[in-house]
C-alpha cells in the first residue's frame, strides 16, 4: 500500500511538473526577432515530397530523432550509387556513429576515394546535440547532389564526408526544454553526453570513444577540409552565421591565409547572396553586452577549431546564433557547407600546398598557450552588426539586466585579441616515455602521432623536469571534464640518465604531427596530457621520516659540509617562518639527503635536445 501511494504522489507530481512546463513555455522568453525572408527558403522541399526531409515535412520546425534520421538517410543511400553508410564506430550506449560518403565515383573506401583525386571535405553535427542545425542542412544538401541532382556538380568538385550526429547519446535525452536561450527545433537534445562530458573539451585528451571514433576517421580519411557545425548563446546581434578558425599568429599560418583569401569572400557571398548575415565569432568581453568589446580567442587544442589548427588539418567552426529562427539557421548552415565544397574544389591545389606548407613548419620555439598582449597600443576595432540593448533594474538578480530590443544598431566596436603567445617551449628533437607510461604513448596514437617501440634496455641521457609548484588548479574548485586539473608551476630542467625498458616509447617531434604532441606532452601546455591530470600519482609523496632519525643526520650533514651549515643558518636568518618551524627544518635536510625521494615532483617523460 505505502508503495503504491508513493507510485501516485509521483505520478501526480510528474503531472504538475508538466503542467508547470507548459504554462512556462507559453511566456516570451527570448528577445524579439526581426522578420526573414531570405532567399535560401527556396532550397525546401514542399512537405509532401518524396524525398522532404523529416525537418522539411515537420513544417520546418523540428528535428528528427536518431532512429529517424538513420533510416532516412539509408534509404537516400540505397537510392543513390554515389553515397556509402559507414559506421565509425560505437557511443558509450552502444549507437553506431554513422558517417555518410559522397563522391562522383562512388566511392566506398579511402583507396577509391583518393583515386577521383578531388579535394575532400569533412564536416560533423552534432558535437553539442541540441544545437542540430548542421544535421538537418546536411540531409538536404546529401538529398540534392545525389537523388535530385539540382547540386550535383558539387560531387565534380569535391568528395564530402558527413557525421550526421556526433553527440549520439547526448541527441537522444531530448525534449522541448534544452536551451532556454535558442530558438528550436521543437525537440533538442541534450549539450553533453550521458556521462556529461562536453564533446568539443576533449579532442586533445580523448577520453570519449565518439571522439575517438572520429579522430580515427580523420587519420583514415585523411580530409582537406573540416567543418564543426554549432549554434551559439550569448548576447544579440544581426549575424545569422558566424565562424572562426585561428588566425596566422597560431601554429598553421599557411592555412589561415587560405581561409582568408578564397574561403572566407566566397561563402560570405553566397550566403549574403540568399538573405544571410555573416560574420565573425562573437564573444562579449564584458559578458553582458558589446560595450566592453569582441572577445577574440586563440582556441587550444582541446577544440575542434584548435584541434585543427595544432595538427595543420584546415578547419572552421560554425556557430550559427541561436536567437535566429531554426529554419533560417539550417539554410545558412546549407549554403555554408555549399559554399565550403565549392571554395574547396577549385582551390584545392593552393589549399594542399598551404597544409604541406604548415605540416613542414616544424615551429621552434612552440607557443603552448596565448594572451592579449600587455603592451598593445590603441586596440584594433570593427564594424559590428548589433541589436540596441538596454539595462533595466531586475528585482530578481538585485542589479541591472540587459534587454534586447531588435532593433538593429551598427556601431564600432574594439578587438581584444588574445594572439600573443603566454607560454613559449624549446621543441624538443624527441620524448622519451618510460614503459610504466605507455598508456601515455597509446593516446598519442589515437591521434594518428607516430611512436617507435624500444625493445631493449636502453639508457639516454636527457632532460628532465622537476615540478617543485606544481599542484591542483585553485581556478577550477569542482572536476573539469571528468579530472582534476593541474599547473605545473614554474618546471626546472635537469639532466637524468633515463631507462627505458623493452615497451617504452619515443617520440619524435620530426613529423607531421610533431607540434600537436609538443601540445601534448610538454606539462606547460593547458592541454598536456601533463595538466589534464594523467600524471597525478607524480605529485603523491611516499615516503617520510622520523625526528629521531633525521636529527642526528643532519647534525652530521653539518659537520662534513660547512656550506651547507652555512646555507642553513642563513635560511634561519631570513626566514621567520621557517626558522618557527621544527618540521620544515628537518625536511631542510632530508631533502639534501640521499634518503630523499628523487623521483619526487619529476616529471617522467624525458626530453631529448
């Protein structure tokens, strides 16, 4: 009886909840949106057509579940001798992750893929489930170079790779209630994946078998090209797409200048061309509203656009904005995958020699991370497509909140560009990893990071860094993507006499991904597999001493070495605290003892100049 009066407490519950969930959803929430007519919702099939997509026969207002989207994209597959279905592998809850083939010789396999010799270009949706629009614009845009025929020339031009949906599991914890800040679909999946890890945190340490799954992909398919396709959040403005990648300061120049020079004018044509508002990626320094400036990152390798940028693949991030009706955000996520493909194919000779170029850059120093410069004179600036806001007292928050009017306001505003390298490393010729490491050297791996097996004992005289700062990260006080984070500290280089058992590892730097595993390996990276916490047992102490024991050694200590008795009596001296301190006395002198543990805080991958 109680168990059954405890089944209808929550069904009544469950009731009222979805009751309350209704009576919400009825309130205006978001900012008004101007009205859109552009030229691009000509690309639409009617409803009733044969091959509508499920977003075309939903009146252009929702998106269709994964089920869903496999079937009808393998029964466009089954229709058309130009695609191939392919599954990259399995999600956590055990979905395939579907990758779809497009070329002009129907290619099944890299091989045969290759030898049309057209350019390839790689773009995913999903990464973030509920910001969906690149699956539904893929859909279309797969349906019309194949079955329809009306972009079949692209096929001539370019082969395209298509995730669908990357975030598989996170796609299916879907509901009206996602992203309060985004208009549509009506149903949106969820930002993480079940375990709540972030997709797009974790290209650099690989800890999802979807991003695995997909970096595997990369290294077989060996793309030109690859697109991340997002929605973005913040604050209003008049841009319906926005982009980056990371510009000719980071680690692929060549690349960036290519962008610059035949991508960036031809997809923002196009997409001005049907009704669109392109622009550049938008952060708000201030995190309210423009007045502080755009924000304009240097994104590490942890990433997509980052990622690509440190292993020299040409890569760019959509993220349409999220205030801007669904159906206008998938036919600006079509013209811009349209407009990629066709920029590729006819500039694929000066788009290769631009990654040849960057893969044989082998950057000395590297920088590892990036800040707005110090000493910068009068900041650059911009002409800013915005939307007028204004503050209003919140009797809610207890200060000023920003409202959106739609109108729209051009304005200039400044760039604050963090473009100037924090931290710059030494590239190492090699790393040394030690056997015990070799799940270290396994992770490089992933990355498609050429490693050479030891099969001896041998012996190599190299660097190593003592981390005598390093510690938890006091910035981030909960877990971060699933571990804890750390910084190094200032590390202290010195000089070891390395043994390497049969299973250990090197690495050369001397390779196309040699930068990439410099971010990785070098602890004063924020991506190293270093301050992602793979090393944490190197910062565990083990053993201790005795007062006992340690008293009358140091009294010896002194009595052989009159510097060091020197060098204690002035640490006495200029130090209050130390000198109040009966332990730290004492652990004064184990430390110069042979009883010390001298693996304490040293980092074990060796670095050979």
């Amino acid at each position: 009886m109680p168990r059954c009066l405890s089944l209808l407490t929550l069904s009544i519950a469950l009731c009222a909840s979805v009751a309350a969930a209704a009576e919400l959803s009825s309130l205006v929430l978001l900012p008004p949106e101007p009205a859109w007519r552009g030229a691009s919702r000509s690309l639409a099939l009617d409803p009733g057509h044969e091959w509508a997509t499920p977003f075309e026969q939903s009146g252009l207002e929702d998106s269709p579940s994964y089920d869903d989207t496999v079937a009808w994209l393998q029964r466009l597959v089954k229709a058309s001798p130009q695609l191939e279905m392919l599954s990259l592998g399995k999600s956590g809850e055990g979905r395939d992750l579907w990758l779809v083939l497009a070329s002009g010789n129907g290619a099944s396999d890299p091989r045969s893929l290759k030898r049309n010799g057209r350019p390839t270009v790689l773009a995913q949706a999903g990464i973030h489930s509920g910001e969906i629009d690149g699956k539904d614009a893929g859909m279309m845009l797969l349906r019309d170079m194949t079955v329809l025929g009306t972009k079949s020339y692209l096929l001539e031009q370019a082969n395209f790779l298509f995730v669908p949906i990357l975030n598989v599991d996170g796609h299916e914890r879907s509901s009206r209630y996602s992203r309060i800040n985004q208009r549509g679909p009506i149903q949106q999946g969820w930002r993480t994946n079940r375990r709540n890890l972030n997709l797009n945190r974790d290209y650099a340490k690989l800890d999802i078998p979807e991003l695995r799954h997909l970096i595997d992909a990369i290294n077989h398919w060996q793309p030109d090209f690859y697109l991340d396709l997002h929605v973005t959040d913040g604050v209003d403005y008049q841009y319906d797409a926005t982009y980056g990648y990371n510009g000719a300061h980071a680690w692929s120049p060549a690349i960036s200048d290519w962008i610059d020079e035949f991508f960036q004018p031809h997809v923002e044509g196009l997409l001005r061309e049907m009704g669109h508002v392109p622009g550049p990626l938008v952060f708000s320094a201030n995190g309210m509203d423009m007045s502080g400036g755009n924000y304009v990152w240097t994104a590490p390798p942890r990433f997509s656009n980052g990622y690509g940028d440190a292993r020299q693949l040409p890569t760019v991030l959509l993220e349409n904005h999220s205030l801007k009706s669904f159906d206008r955000r998938v036919f600006g996520t079509y013209l811009f995958l349209q407009g990629c493909l066709e920029t590729v194919g006819a500039n694929a000779q000066a788009l290769r020699a631009a990654t040849l170029a960057d893969r044989a850059r082998r950057a000395d120093p590297v920088p590892v991370s990036w800040q707005v410069a110090s000493d910068a004179a009068a900041p650059d600036s911009m002409d800013f497509l915005g939307i007028r806001s204004y503050a209003e007292p919140s009797e809610i928050m207890g200060v000023d909140v920003v409202r959106w009017t739609g109108e729209a306001l051009d304005e200039r505003i400044i760039l604050i560009r963090a473009s100037e390298a924090a931290i710059s490393v030494e590239r190492p010729a090699r790393y040394y990893i030690p056997t015990v490491w070799s799940d270290i050297a396994e992770r490089l791996r992933w990355h498609g990071i050429k490693t050479q097996l030891v099969t001896e004992p041998t012996i190599v005289e190299c660097e190593m860094l003592r981390l005598p700062d390093a510690g938890l990260d006091d910035q981030n006080e909960n877990p971060y993507e699933g571990h804890a984070r750390l910084v190094p500290g200032v590390p202290v280089a010195e000089r070891h006499a390395l043994l390497l058992q049969p299973g250990s590892h090197i690495v050369e730097t001397d390779q196309d991904l040699g930068t990439l595993a410099v971010l990785l390996l070098q602890p004063e990276s924020p991506d190293s597999f270093f301050q992602w916490g793979f090393f944490l047992e190197v910062l565990q102490r083990t053993e201790y001493f005795e007062a006992y024991a340690i008293e009358p050694m140091a009294r010896q200590m002194m009595q052989e070495d009159p510097e060091l008795r020197a060098a204690f009596d002035r640490r006495l001296s200029e130090d209050e605290e130390f000198a109040g301190d009966p332990t730290a006395r004492l652990e004064w002198f184990y430390e110069r003892s042979a009883y010390y543990d001298g693996e304490y805080r040293l980092y074990p991958i060796g670095i050979g100049r």
